[in-house]
C-alpha cells in the first residue's frame, strides 16, 4: 500500500473512494489492511483527533516533506543525537532515524496508561521489597521461588538492606504495544536502567524546529520538565544525613551507545556526569576527583549494570566501576538510581508472573495486561510451545535489545529447529508470546507514506509518587512488515504527543489522506 | 570541577589553537611560494616546515611539496596534523559536552563532519584557500563561542590557560623553524622583505605590524613584535601573561610558595618566571643570547608548565617529591652543610615527558 497527503481538492470528500477523485496515474487511498492503525480506522477514515494534522500534510507537496526530513536529519547529526552501534574504540555514530509525522495519544487513552504503568510500578517495589526482605510471596506460593531466587537479576547479598523510601525502581520504562482490536498491552517492563528518554525530549525539539506550523491547533502536553522531575526524584531519595546532596550521573563514557542520553541528563539537571574512573571510595565516603581535591558524593544517578558497578562485588574486571561503592551503598552512605538488585522483577520469566503480583500486593486487577505469555519451565507450556513454535515469538529471557529472539512466522526452519533445541537443553532462560499484530502508522518512506509497526515506550519516575512523563519514545519498525523496533536492529523513532485535550470537530472525521498529482509511481503492496 | 574535565577541556583547546595555526600556515605558505617565483624548486618554501627531524611517513629523500602539505595536513602519523587536531579536539569535547556549551560542541562536529568526505586531500590541492579558510574559521568560531557561553568559572579558565599555552609554543616553534632566515640579514633586498611578510602572515600578524610600527618591515622589529610586544595578542608575551591571569584564577587567592600553597604552585612559579622573563627583557638581549637558544628556552618551559599544571589540577595523583620550598630548602642547607651529595629533590623546571611529541 502506498500514500502521500491528501490532494487538496479530495480532502473535503469524506468517504470517496480516491481513485475516482485522484488525477490519472493515481495510487490508492492509504490502507491500514488488517491492523490497528493509529491514524486510520479504515481506508481513508482518518480518526477524529488527527484529522487536522491530515489536513495540514495534504497541503504538502512530497519535495516540502523531505525538505523537512533532511533538515531534521541535520540537525540531529549536527548536535551529535547519536547512538554508537559497534561498541568499540572507533565505533560508528549513527543517528536513530526520525520520522517527522507525530504520534498522538488521546486524554482517554493517557489515563488508561497513566493509571496502568503506576498501579505496575508500584507493584513491583513492594514485590522487590518483599522478595529482598520476608519473602511472603514465596512462602505463600504465589511464584515458585525457584523462578525469583534463581533469576539471574536476584541479588542474594542485599537481602535484608533498607533502601530510602522503600523505593528500588526511581526510573522505569515499560514497552506498551496495542494489538488489532487497539487495546494496550505490557511487552515488558525495563526496571534497570532504561534509556531512550532523551529522545523523547530530543524528538520534541527537532519536530519544534522543522515543523513548527504542526502544533498549530494542537493541545499538546509538555516533556521538556522531565531532567527536572528526575532531579527531583534523584535529591529525594539523598541519605537523610546529607543537607545539600552531591548528584551525578555516572556513565560507563563515550563508547557506550546511550552516551548522549547521558550527557544530555547530566547538562539538563546541572550535575556532573562522572566515570567509574572519577570516582574513588574513602572511609564509607565516595568521592569524586576534582581539580579542588576531593568532593563528596551522596545520589549516583548509574547508567552501568550491576555486574560493572564495583569491582570488589560484581564482575572484578570491570573498569567502569568504584572498588568499594556497594559497600558504602548498604551502609546508606550514597543512595543509587536505580537500586541493585530490580534485575529480577524485569525477568522475562517473571514478566508472566507480574499480573499475579499486581493481585498479591494491591488486590486489584491489572490496567494494562499482559501479552499472553508461556513459560517452557512448565511442562504444560513446553509442550504448547515446541508444538507452535511456527506461531510464537520466543525470547531469551537474558537477553535486550531485540537480540537472542525468533519470530516464528518469519524464521526459518532450521532456525525453529535451533530455538526447539536450544528451549529443550535449558527452558528457563526461554519465553514465548504469540506474535502480535503490532499496531500500525504512517511513516514516510523514500517520498510517500506507508504503514510500520510501533511500540511505545513512556518513562515512569518513581520518588515520593509516581509520575508518568506525557509523551514516550514511540519506536518504528522500519522494514517493512518488520515486528523489531529496537534502534540497535535498525529501529526509528517519532515524536508522540499526548494530547491535552481532542481538538474541536472541524473537519469531517472521513478526511482523504492521498497522494498528489503528478510526480509518484505508483508502489506494490506492502505489509 | 573534575580533573578529567578540566584535562579534556585543557587540550580541547590546545588543539582547536593548534588547528588554526597549522591551517594558517599551510595557506600563507602556499602564497609566499607563488610570490617567491621560480628562482627555486618548489620544496624550497616546504621542506624547512619539516623542521630538523625528517618525518618517518614521509620516507627518504627529499620530500615533494605536496608531500610536506599532505603530512602537515592529512597525515595520519603526524600527530599535529590539522585533521588530528581536529579529531582529538572533537573527541575531547565528546567526553565533556555536559561541561562545555552545546554551541561549541555542534560547531567543532560540524568542521569535524565537513572533513569527512570523500578525498579531503584532493579538494585541498584543487583549491586550498577554499579548503582551508572554512575550516580556520570554523574553528576560530568554536573559541568564539568559548568567549560568550561559556561560565567564566574554571571551564573558562582552562579553556585560556590552553589556547595561550599552546599558542605561545606553536609561535616560537614557528619562530624556530624560520630563525635561520630572520638571522641571515643580507640586506633589505626586495625578497627578504617578501619573506618576512611571510613569517609575520604565519603568525597572522602582517596588518598588526603595519598598523604599530608604520615603518618598513625590518627583522629586529619583526622579532621584538611577535615575542614581546605587550599589546599584539599573537605575540609571546602577550600569551604568556593571558595564560598566567587564568592560572591564577585556577589557583585561587593562595600566596605563591607559603607553606601548603595549592595543588598547582610549582604551575604558578614556573609560569611567572617564564612570564616575567618575557616581560622584562628586550629585544637585543634576546639575540644577544641567540634567538634559537631564546626560542628553545620558552618551548621547554611552556612544556614544564603543562606538565606541572597536569599534576596539579588534572590528575588526581598524589605527587612524590612535591615538598614545601621551606622545607626543601632546608636539606639544600643541610646537604651543603655536611657536603655531602644527597639525592636531590626534583628541579621544579626538569623536563618531563610529553604528551605526543611533535614537530610543529
């Protein structure tokens, strides 16, 4: 399927059929085909609340569009809005590519996610709080505790430590995605530190800058407050005995693939971000180096896993670490973001569990459901799933970032057969999920429109209340057909907005969305 | 601020200086060989840019002009060659974008990224004034923006102290290399005075000159006006008392050499003699001395001060032998007392090692 904006002299049209309207040598009308489509509830029925963004790109000619596009390009290169891909010395930057036509989110729709992602985090501190503490939930046989105390994100050595505020995940990231009736469901939550939230902000400012007229008309809710939020989050959490907190980010530096996120943090708060190497530990005290002497630390924002985090506990190879640091952690000394240990509420092995949980500790059901998911550790489910393995997605539960997973329907037999005996030799580090049919939007591609599949990532902090940051990475699978959003398997990006209120009604809500005359060969399907 | 910060933005700024300078030079360079005619083959003007140590990379025999402009400007051995700088400057910036301004940080990527083309050499060959003048600007841009965003707080003030530092090393080492020449008076023939135009355009200094003295171009003025003039601020001096008004905003309201003085004192007294030296000599005793052995003197020193201000500020090291002067002083007494031969306390002028060596 293809499509461009409207043609000004169809928009007003509702409902006509495009190829009787269109000029001759005209493609069909966009088409969402079988999924849900954000933008369209069927060929040419633009939902209501983004019939005014229709009509604004019908008044765009193909050439205005790229125009914008490689101007937003730029400036994301020229800023250096990079991530690396080969994590190495001369690793290759590459910007996440952008797409300029913005998701929105409804008022209505926000409060069901809003209220969903705080009843999940909530639930999930009082299950690591639990789960490093009394373990009812094990005693009770809510979970078997084989699952949690052989999760390889449980960290046995801080049973039995406080951390302020009863707070162990300050910064979440939940991956929601709507299937083809449009109802949300949780992918799964990150817990340990999540990144993309500067793109988040970052994809708000280019689209402010390539596109201003947009938002014209358009109630869209702030993010730009989030560093300040953090910030927030961050100094309360501060060791009670400290007066004026010392925060700092720490990354594991240049070569990392979130670097920027992290120096965009640090700048945007007005901390220092510091490396391992800038750090040193003295007398339960950690310092960091600086050309005045010591300085005290009391909040380390860390965007380093716990395996890396102190050389004398975790991984004794890790340069990126403080020799010392989880000590003076467990002494209350110096407060972490996230804590060690959430690791083990983010197991995709425990991600199955996470409805359960929510009942457990609230009593209540969950907002947002889970994705269907079976456990290969369970005989039942073992046999389901090296029966469907054609139909299912199965995962590494170890694994992030879109790698160590097979798509059922578009693997290969040999590859099946590889997951068959690879699930077979160790089923607990395996999950698998039916195949969603992702939800669906317009993107622009090469010079017209068509459906990608996206997911969508809002960011959740967690101090003294949860706040849900209005907005999220919307990720898009850029391939075509592609289910992979992640940025490292050649995912992009948009700018969503969750919108304040829905605009009046102001054009018929049937709005054509097609392409102009003239200068476009009509495409294959595609989908 | 972090030492690593305050290191990354210290040579960030050397290199940015550094990249200006070795653009410059290639440009004026190329202009002088057009003024010189053909009396001489082309490697004339270049080879001496070479300085004494004949660079690896560029093998055996005498170097082709575009040889020497090639590894001035695009080779990758050459550590100062102008796309290293560029590189490293870039690089040091990438490791402290939350310290410095988003301005310069875009600004040094964008010369950064323009360079990265397909054969940079060959555009440069075709037309270097077109090549070379973006780029010198471009970075002439990024200080720039250092003067009006960045805090005036120790960002600033090792941004300074490594523009100055490098510039009064880059403008004897430049110096250096066209002594022979300035020495040589052999009358104010019509091509000497086409070459010392050259030697002031190198430093960017031609109108300047022109514009104090407003008398023919004569080597002695040349040579008091890049190293000591108190008002030009590509001269040595000038540099030189720029760089110590930031160390001293670095070092703070200490009294030089009191007992527990700051981390950088030794930085502090290295850098005042050396400042005070410019200060107050004149021109015909500097070539009374030699203005070789003069020009070699101020590039070790500046080195020293480097080293010095890296172990005081930028490393967070415990320094060995760093004693009080007081007490240092008192085993020199009692070393003398006893005449005995004691080991002695490193001299705070001894030259440490460098952090790449280079040619120019």
């Amino acid at each position: 399927m293809t499509s461009v904006p409207a043609d000004p002299r169809s928009a007003g049209t509702p409902g006509a059929p495009a190829n009787t309207e269109a000029p001759a040598g005209e493609m069909p009308p966009y088409n969402p085909e079988q999924f849900w489509d954000e933008m369209f509830a069927g060929p040419g029925q633009v939902r209501h609340h983004y019939a005014e963004l229709a009509r604004k790109l019908a008044t765009l000619s193909p050439a205005d569009v790229a125009r914008r596009q490689r101007a937003a390009d730029h400036s994301f290169q020229a800023r250096g809005i990079t991530f690396a891909v080969n994590q190495g010395v001369e690793g290759i930057e590459k910007i996440m590519p952008f797409d300029l036509v913005p998701r929105m989110i409804t008022p209505d729709e926000w409060r069901q996610v809003e209220r969903g992602l705080e009843q999940r985090v909530r639930a999930l501190n009082l299950f690591l709080h639990d789960v490093y503490h009394e373990q009812r939930i094990l005693e009770q046989e809510v979970m078997p505790p084989e699952l949690v105390l052989g999760a390889t994100g449980y960290r046995r050595e801080f049973r039995g430590v406080d951390v302020p505020l009863g707070v162990y995940t300050h910064i979440v990231g939940s991956d929601l995605v709507r299937d083809a009736s449009g109802a949300f469901f949780v992918l799964e939550d990150n817990l340990r530190t999540p990144s993309g939230v500067s793109y988040l902000v970052e994809n708000r400012r280019v689209l402010k800058r390539t596109w201003p007229q947009i938002f014209e008309t358009y109630d869209v809710r702030p993010v730009e407050q989030y560093p300040q939020d953090l910030l927030e989050v961050l100094l309360a959490i501060a060791p009670p005995i400290v007066d004026e907190p010392n925060v700092v980010v720490l990354s594991p530096g240049v070569y990392n693939s979130a670097y920027y996120e992290h120096v965009f943090l640090a700048k945007a708060m007005g901390v220092e971000l510091v490396r391992g190497s800038d750090l040193f530990v003295d007398d339960a005290t950690v310092y960091m180096r600086t050309t005045r002497g010591r300085r005290r630390v009391d909040v380390i924002y860390r965007r380093v896993d716990d395996d890396f985090l102190d050389p004398l506990t975790f991984k004794p190879d890790s340069l990126l670490g403080v020799a010392g640091l989880v000590a003076t952690y467990r002494l209350g000394r110096v407060s972490l973001a996230n804590a060690i240990g959430t690791g083990v509420a983010d197991d995709k092995a425990i991600y199955a569990y996470v409805p359960r949980i929510i009942r457990y500790y609230l009593g209540e059901d969950p907002i947002i459901p889970n994705v269907q998911t079976y456990l290969p550790s369970e005989e039942d489910d073992l046999a389901y799933v090296l029966e469907h393995l054609d139909e299912l997605v199965v995962k590494a539960v170890n694994e992030s970032g879109g790698y160590g997973m097979m798509i059922g329907p578009h693997a290969s037999a040999a590859e099946r057969e590889e997951f068959r005996q690879r699930i077979l030799a160790d089923p607990r580090s395996y999950i698998a999920q039916p195949t969603l049919a992702l939800s669906r939007h317009p993107c622009w591609v090469d010079d017209h429109f068509e459906g990608r599949h996206v997911d969508l990532r809002p960011f959740v902090l967690f101090g003294r209340e949860v706040k849900v940051t209005p907005g999220g990475l919307t990720r898009v699978a850029l391939r075509r057909g592609s289910l992979v959003v992640n940025s490292s398997q050649g995912g992009g990006g948009k700018d969503t907005w969750v919108l304040g209120h829905v605009p009046e009604e102001s054009v018929p809500s049937g709005a054509q969305f097609i392409a102009p005359a003239g200068d476009m060969a009509p495409r294959g399907e595609g989908g | 601020m972090l030492c690593r910060v305050a290191d990354d933005i210290f040579w960030m700024s050397r290199y940015v200086e550094r990249a200006i300078w070795v653009g410059r030079l290639i440009d004026v360079v190329w202009h002088f060989e057009l003024d010189a005619g053909d009396q001489d083959e082309g490697a004339d003007v270049w080879a001496p840019l070479l300085g004494p140590n004949h660079p690896r990379s560029l093998g055996t025999g005498t170097p082709s002009a575009r040889d020497v402009r090639h590894f001035l400007a695009f080779d990758q051995e050459n550590p100062s060659s102008l796309v290293n700088c560029i590189r490293k400057a870039r690089s040091a910036a990438q490791g402290v974008r939350e310290s410095i301004s988003s301005e310069m940080w875009e600004q040094l990527n964008t010369v950064y990224l323009s360079l990265d083309t397909a054969r940079p050499d060959a555009r440069a060959e075709d037309d270097p004034h077109a090549f070379y003048q973006p780029i010198r600007n471009g970075m002439l841009f990024v200080q720039g923006l250092a003067d009006s965003t960045l805090l005036r707080d120790e960002s600033w003030l090792f941004f300074c102290l490594g523009r100055s530092l490098e510039r009064a090393d880059t403008l004897a080492r430049i110096l250096t290399l066209q002594a022979p020449l300035l020495q040589n008076v052999s009358g104010a023939g019509q091509d000497d005075v086409v070459r010392w135009l050259a030697v002031l355009r190198s430093c960017g200094a031609a109108e300047a000159y022109s514009h104090y003295y407003a008398l023919r171009i004569e080597p002695a003025r040349v040579i008091e006006f890049l190293l000591l003039n108190p008002l030009f601020p590509q001269s040595i001096r000038f540099c030189l008392e720029t760089a110590m008004a930031a160390l001293e905003g670095i070092a703070g309201p200490v009294v030089v050499g009191a007992p527990g003085a700051g981390k950088g004192d030794l930085a502090v007294r290295a850098l005042g003699l050396l400042e005070a030296r410019l200060r107050h000599t004149a021109v015909d005793e500097v070539l009374e001395e030699g203005l070789e052995e003069f020009l070699e003197d101020v590039q070790h020193r500046v080195q020293v001060v480097s080293e010095h201000v890296t172990a005081g500020y930028l490393r967070d090291e415990p320094q060995p032998g760093r004693l009080v002067a007081v007490a240092r002083a008192a085993m020199i007494m009692a070393t003398q007392q006893q005449q005995q031969r004691w080991p002695s306390p490193p001299d705070p002028l001894s030259l440490p090692r460098e952090r790449g060596r280079r040619l120019l």
